[in-house]
C-alpha cells in the first residue's frame, strides 16, 4: 500500500470515509433502529445501558442543561475516569447544543484552574472523588458554576441526579452541523501552557470514522464488537478512537476506571472482548508480563496504542502472543486524534504506518518554510477533516500553527518512505512524553518558580525506561534550597506524570541574548549523565 505524491503533497492511500453530521447524531440514529443493544458498560460496577437507556439518560441530561439556560456556544466541563456516565454526559452536552472541555481527573485543583481560566464552563460534572478539586479551581477563580456529581455526595456540588430532567422523544436528533463546536481538550501544543483545542462536531465525526475505516474488515468497529476503552476519554485516543469510533460503529464500550493491566485483563476476559485501547506502558506489558497469561483473550481481535515511541518489535511481539492485531498510531491533539497508523496492514518497524483515510501531507524545511527536497525530512504539516478548527482564545498561537489554507504544523520533524510509511526523526516542539501524555516545560517551570528560592528555572525530557521520557528541572537559585524541597514543592502542585524526576541546581541557565532558553545544551548534558 503506498500513497500518491502530486508535487510536494503526499496523500493518504484511503480516501476520506463517509461522515455522519455528528457523533451524536450517528448514536442515536443507532440507538432508535436497535434500543435494546447493549451500549455501554461500566467496567467498575458491571451496570450495562443499552442504546435506549443510553439515548434516555442523555436526553435528561440534555434537557436538565436547558433549563439552566445551557446551550450553543456554552461550555460543560467533564472531569471523571472513564465510567458509564462519560458517554451520557457527553451526548447530553451535544444533544444540548453545548460543547464539552474534558479534564483529566489527576490533576490538582492548581492545574484544573489553569485550565478552567482559559475557558470558562457554564456547568462543571465531576466523578465524587475528583470533585473537590473542581470546586477548590472554581474558587481560586471566583467564578460561581455549578457543579454536579456522580457517585456520591460532594460539599459544594449539587448530585446529579438533580441534574436529570423529563425529556420528550429519547430519539430526537440534535439540530447540530459539522462546524459547530463540539469539545475543547487541553494540549499542551508545540510548547508552553496548555492550550484549548477548539475541536467541532465534523472533527470529531471524523476522527472516529477515520478510525474505524483504517481497520476496514480486519477487525471491524461495528454493532458485533466490544471495545474496552481503556483509554482515558480526556484523552485524544479515548474521545477520538473510542468514544467517537464505538458509537459511530454501533460497538459496546466497556469503561475502564482505573486503567491497570489487572483490571484491564480481567474485563477483555469477562465481556470477550474483541478491541482493546491502553496506553503505551500497558501495550508494552502485554508483550511480556506473565500475568497476560493466565486470562484467556482469544476474543481479541485488535489492541492499539499512540502517544509514545514503541520499543523495536512490541508490536509483533503483542501480535504473536494475543494472536490479534496490535498496532500504535501517531497522532496530536490538534489532529483530534489520528494523523497516521496502520491501514489494513501491519507497518514496517520504525513508522508510525501510512496517513490516516483523507489525510493530505506536506514535508517543510523548518529553517526556509519551503517544501524539503524529495527524499529529505522536513516538519510535517497536515490537513483533513480531523485538523482542529483552532485554539480557543488564542488568535496569534492558532495563526502560529494553522496555515490560511488549512495546513497543521505538527512541530515533528518526519520522512516519508517509498511506499508511503512515515518515519519520525525528530521532535521541532518542545513537549516532553511521560507514559504517552504531553507534558509542556513551561507549566513545570511556572510551577518552580512560585518557589520563594527559585530565581530561574528550566525543564527539559530524558529519556527514561519506565516512562518513555521524564522532566529534569535545572534551577538557578535566589536563596538556599535543597532539590528535595522543591521536588516535594512541585509534587504538590503537579499531577503526578507531570513531576521532574530530578532537580538539578546551576549557577545560570542558558539563554540566548534574546532571553529564550537554550534547552538544547541542557538536555544533552542531561541525557549524558544518565548514561
């Protein structure tokens, strides 16, 4: 399978898949032909919906946000680990006319209110454990949103089953178009603080169509397949390949609360499982830990994994061991989810496999901004219906990133092979990948640097066996301070992916005449003393 090339535009072998008007509209279209198929399935309590009570519960939703006024152009802020209420939360949102901004459960109230001053939520909806920390960040923000939570009973927040109201006809489709907004994730981008991904209906409809035609009969995404989604749905893999791909297919979601391998085992074995999204530590787990083999997974049919490097042959690895497809893919954010993966085929060790269906490519020389030379790497841009429609709030750092013409610049420095396979040579940006999540420099510095002691700071990635990468801080300091301080400091104002491994002190950082850091120096000589 190759791609086509027409001048210095490279094009993905597959054309782009039929799209639904939106997820939402897809799901329920699914849920009135077949209300009595099971949807969805709480891996943590076992409680199963089928597309009828899924299609009911999020009407109530829907319904209870309208009469609090909620609707087009409002946002509602989700912060749970993948249970049975992140897909009707989500629908009701959608059915709503609203946009949803996911939050990952792990992080502080400082990091949610970070976050949540970047783009202000109408309603908020949180799992009982993680709700305080979404009403400390509402707080320290003085803004006065109401929270709603699943699961127990939270000081501050109101119970959600407060939130649910009569609704009409369960089936009703939304009035929702493809450019309308749909979800705005947090990135970090091609560095500094996070950043919202202003992502629309079409986006989404996209990422999850995209997704399951890359599979095309291999291991189909549709009402016969049961997919563990192990994957957090904060997460571009979980709300672009899972939640938006399953619903689309007519799948069975089985969530996964708390992604261990144990867990994650034990529900691909109970609920036989035939897809299967975990993140890259747990793939890599599946290729050698023993306890894979004392559960039978003969159902599966495929697992897949993104955000990280594999090392070399996990993949054939995971294939020949669960005897099923075990792919990565590559993707960002800002590309909803999937850039490239394997389409239909296993890919060449080394790739992140062929340009995902629809997905157009161009290589840039970074210092010229002019095509690179024909077999030469250069940054890669994208463009396809899955590209986000901007960064919320952010007109400059959007124009920054997004070509009038719609070109994404991915911040990867990427070749392409002969037969249409991409290679990554080397990241331009400066995120660092802890276990698959994006963790941005700048967020860790700003934290370092709230310490009384800390005159000047900067985080650079390593290289790191257990976690794919890990930060190094290096201070300068304004008064004594021991590196376990401010390791303790920043551990608590981070979540945990997000802490440096090491800090280490220095008399100066750094730093070019322009005032930017030079990270380059300090994470050679970083990676050369952990050698």
């Amino acid at each position: 399978m190759t791609s086509t090339i027409t001048a210095a535009v490279h094009r993905s072998a597959l054309p782009a898949p039929p799209l639904e008007p939106s997820v939402a509209v897809a799901a329920l279209r699914r849920a009135a032909a077949d209300p009595d198929a099971p949807a969805v399935v709480d891996g943590a309590t076992g409680e199963t919906l089928t597309r009828g009570e899924l299609a009911a519960r999020s009407a109530a939703v829907a319904a209870g946000l309208r009469a609090r006024g909620i609707g087009r152009g409002d946002l509602v802020a989700i912060s749970m680990p993948n249970t049975a209420w992140w897909p009707v939360v989500a629908l009701g949102a959608w059915r709503a006319g609203a946009a949803i901004e996911p939050l990952s459960p792990l992080w502080t109230a400082g990091e949610t209110a970070r976050v949540l001053a970047r783009a202000l939520p109408r309603a908020a909806i949180a799992f009982a454990p993680f709700a305080p920390q979404v009403v400390q960040a509402l707080r320290e923000l003085e803004l006065d949103v109401e929270v709603f939570a699943a699961g127990g009973e939270v000081e501050g927040t109101t119970p959600i089953a407060a939130l649910l109201a009569p609704a009409g006809d369960p089936f009703a489709e939304p009035d929702l178009a493809p450019g309308d907004l749909a979800a705005v994730p947090f990135s970090s981008g091609t560095g500094g603080l996070p950043k919202g991904i202003r992502l629309t209906h079409g986006n989404l409809a996209a990422a999850g169509a995209q997704g399951n035609a890359s599979l095309g009969t291999a291991a189909p995404v549709d009402q016969d397949a049961v997919f563990v989604a192990a994957a957090p749905f904060f997460h571009s893999i979980g709300i672009g390949l899972q939640l938006c791909g399953g619903l689309i297919g007519g799948a069975t979601l089985v969530t996964v609360a708390l992604p261990r391998l144990d867990a994650i085992l034990e529900l691909v074995a109970a609920h036989r499982a035939t897809h299967a999204a975990v993140s890259p530590p747990i793939f890599e787990a599946l290729a050698s830990d023993p306890r894979v083999d004392e559960h039978d997974l003969s159902s599966l049919r495929l697992v897949v994994t993104g955000g990280a490097h594999l090392g070399p042959g996990v993949e054939q690895r995971v294939t020949e061991r669960l005897r099923c497809l075990a792919r990565q893919g590559y993707g960002m954010t800002e590309a909803t989810c999937t850039i490239s993966a394997p389409l239909l085929r296993p890919s060449t060790p080394g790739t992140v496999g062929w340009l995902a269906p629809g997905t157009e490519a161009r290589l840039v020389d970074p210092e010229s901004g002019v095509d690179a030379p024909e077999g030469e790497p250069g940054e890669l841009w994208v463009r396809g219906p899955q590209v986000m429609e901007g960064y919320h709030g952010l007109p400059a750092e959007t124009a920054a990133i997004l070509t009038p013409d719609g070109w994404l610049r991915t911040g990867d420095l990427v070749s392409v092979r002969d037969d249409g396979q991409l290679v990554i040579r080397d990241r331009l940006k400066e995120l660092i990948k802890v276990k698959g999540a994006s963790v941005a420099p700048a967020e860790i510095e700003l934290v370092l640097r709230e310490h009384p002691a800390v005159g000047d700071a900067c985080v650079v990635g390593v290289p790191d066996a257990r976690r794919g990468e890990a930060p190094i801080a290096f201070v300068a300091l304004d008064a004594p301070a021991e590196p376990s301080d401010l390791l303790a400091f920043a551990a608590e104002r981070l979540a945990g992916y997000k802490r440096p491994r090491e800090v280490v002190v220095v008399d100066e950082l750094p730093r070019l005449p322009t005032g930017k850091l030079v990270r380059r120096a300090l994470r050679e000589r970083a990676s050369a003393a952990a050698r």
